[in-house]
C-alpha cells in the first residue's frame, strides 16, 4: 500500500480520440490506417491514429502530404456530433468518480484525487478501474497519469501513450523529467527549444545544472526560478472545473420601444458575433441559444433551441437564431429589450475547420481583438452589427 501523497493530480486523455470515433462508428476500420481529415488539396488532418503514425502522418499535416506518406490512407470526414456524445459519455465516467473534473479538450482531463486517497489508496488502481470504466462505457482507450502536479502528470501521459498508465510518486519529479527532451516542458515551443539547444540544454534536468545558469539567466531573466522549478516537478496549478462556464449572454434596453424586425435582427447578429468571439477564445462552443424579449409592458417571452451540434463559428448559428427570434415577435406588441445567451458551453472538438478556414478564423478573431466585433466579419454577411448596445455578461446560469 501507497502512502499518501500531500496533493495527487490524475490527468487522462483519450488516445487517438477523432479516429477512435470513427472506428467505433465502422468497426471495419480497426487496425486500418485510419485518419480524420477533409479531402486534399486544402484539407488538414485533423486526427491520425496509430497505424498511420507510423508513416510520419500527424494532425494539423495538410491532407494531400499524408496520402503521399501514406497512400493506402483512409480519410474519414469529422463528426462533430459523434464526438460531442463521446464527450458526454467520458463525462459521465468521470462524473461517476471524481467531484470535479476539469476538462482542457473534449477528451482531456484533470481532476484533483488527493482526497480520494481514502477510497483509492493506490493510485495505479484507481487509473486501472478509471481506464477498465472508460474502456467497457464509451469504446475508447485513455492514457491515465497521477502525479503531485497539472503539468508532470500531462507530460507522464504524453510519454506513455497509448493506453499508458503513469504514476510519478511524490518526491521522484525531478528524476523523472530529467532526461526527457526540454520540448516536452509545456511553453517549449519550437522557437525556444532551438534557442536552449544552441545553449547546450538538451533534456529537462540540463536546465537545473550549475555550469548552465548564467547563460539561461542571460535568456531567461527572471522568468528562470519559474522555468527551473517546473524542470523540478514542482507546480500548484490548481484543477479549475468548468462546470460554473455554462452560458454566456448578452442583451440591451432601448432608449424607445420597438417592434421592427429590421432593427432587432442586427443587434442580436451583434451580440452573437461578440459572443461566439468569446467562445472560440476560450476554446468552448455552444450546444443552444435563448432569445429573450421584454415587451413594454415588462413581459419577458424567450425562446430555446438547440443547434443540431455545439458551434462557435456565427455564419453556422445565424440561421436557427434568427428563425427563433422570428418566432418570438408578435403582431401589435412593441419591445423594450432585447438579449441572446449561449448555453450547454462545452470544450469544441478541434481541429474540425479545414486549415484555411481556421486561419481566416484566427484572422478575425485577432482583428476582433484589436477592433471589435462591429468593424470585422468574414465574406457572407453584410454588415449588421450595432455598436451602440451594451454588453454584460453572465456566467453560472
Ligand atoms: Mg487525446
């Protein structure tokens, strides 16, 4: 029996997720080299599984070079909605387990297990009952890692992928990153990584080595304590569940009441714009919208639909909202107020947009960033949006 660990992080992550899901929707497909992508020439690889791995295919690699690495390759379109059940499913597992659990992707997770330890005393069992759950309920394999830690945890999962399991005790951090290559420290990117190897820094304990720190003082100023205790495994990054981030929403009072459809239309296009902004910033999308009106007599009347899968990009949204606020405007009444709210936020299953698509979504969120929502839009919709309402927003509800 273990002994109890002062703070144990466990981190899962699905193996392969995208193209998991499409063989369990064509079991035909097992042991084949599977890929979720969109059709060359433009098309990305969303998701490679193992099999074409093998090849050097990899996720976000345009479509047309993995099917010349790989010619026998099976592209399979994304299913967004299938991947949204699974989602549901995975939580459902880990619902049944944890109090709270913080989901990073639609198949990545952290949860906080150090009170568990009652229950669970030996971490490596409780992965195994977790994987066994997760395994017979939902299809897909996941890679499980316990660690003192958010971040070694997650690197613990990465190097024992698929259908790894990892325990890093308390105390062995530092012995267990030492020899793992310095990109596989989170805020490594390419650029960084080519600059410390030009310093000699090869693997993660490199970066705690006397004869190395006044170079990587002079690279890294006051931001090397951080960098040095992350090499040593050590980092109170607390699990922040997400359950409170279910809607979103806007609306705004008019300084007179009207009932002019092609008034109303452009404010709640406003608000949608601004609020799908929103959404793909932090990774979520919605699974429904309400329109809310106040009429001048202060009767509220909204109107619930769900999309027929979560979205965040608004030319896909644009048509049931405005469908639903159609329906909600009556003969003869007038309104005071007018409010659009997003809700059922889940992580958005990503990357699903072709590439070009994805970047031009990018573009415009940065442009939104510097400009505004009213100033930006992408071809396809006319300019609509009211720079004169207010905008609030709600979380929690
Ligand atoms: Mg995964």
């Amino acid at each position: 029996m273990s002994e109890r660990w002062p703070r144990q992080i466990l981190f899962g992550d699905i193996d392969a997720m995208f193209a998991s899901a499409a063989v369990l929707a064509d079991p035909s497909l097992a042991g084949k080299p599977v890929a979720v992508g969109s059709p060359p020439p433009r098309g990305i690889v969303a998701a490679a599984s193992y099999e074409v791995r093998r090849f050097g295919v990899h996720s976000a690699m345009p479509t047309l070079q993995a099917v010349r690495l790989c010619p026998q390759l099976i592209l399979v379109p994304p299913d967004r909605l299938l991947y949204t059940r699974l989602h549901c499913a995975l939580q459902t597992v880990t619902d049944r387990f944890f109090p709270e659990t913080e989901w990073t992707s639609v198949d990545e997770f952290y949860t906080d297990t150090t009170r568990l330890q009652t229950r669970h005393p030996d971490p490596k069992e409780l992965a195994h009952t977790l994987k066994a759950d997760i395994r017979n309920f939902t299809g897909l394999t996941c890679t499980v890692a316990l660690a003192s830690g958010k971040t070694v945890a997650k690197i613990a999962a990465d190097a024992h992928k698929p259908d790894g399991l990892a325990v890093i005790e308390p105390g062995s951090e530092a012995a267990f990153l030492a020899p793992l290559p310095i990109r596989s420290l989170p805020g490594m990117g390419p650029k960084s990584t080519e600059i410390v190897e030009r310093l000699g820094v090869r693997v993660i304990g490199d970066l705690l080595a006397p004869r190395m720190e006044p170079a990587l003082f002079r690279l890294f100023g006051s931001r090397l304590p951080a960098l040095q205790s992350l090499a040593r495994g050590l980092d109170a990054d607390p699990v922040v569940a997400d359950r409170e981030a279910k809607s979103m929403s806007h609306e705004t009072t008019f300084e007179e009441d009207t009932d002019d459809p092609a008034l109303l239309e452009p404010i709640v296009h406003g608000f949608l714009e601004t609020l799908t902004h929103d959404l793909r910033l932090e990774g979520l999308a919605a699974g429904s919208f309400t329109v809310k009106l106040k009429d001048t007599h202060f009767r509220i009347t909204t109107r619930q639909r769900k999309f027929s899968t979560p979205l965040n990009y608004d030319p896909d949204m644009w048509a049931d909202i405005r469908r639903a606020l159609a329906d909600l405007l009556q003969p003869r009444s007038r309104y005071r107020l007018v409010g659009l709210g997003l809700s059922d936020l889940i992580p958005a299953p990503e990357p699903l947009f072709d590439r070009r698509q994805r970047d031009a979504i990018a573009t415009l969120d940065r442009l939104i960033e510097r400009h505004g929502t009213g100033v930006v839009r992408l071809g396809g919709l006319p300019h609509m949006s009211d720079g004169s309402t207010k905008r609030g927003r709600r979380r929690g509800t």
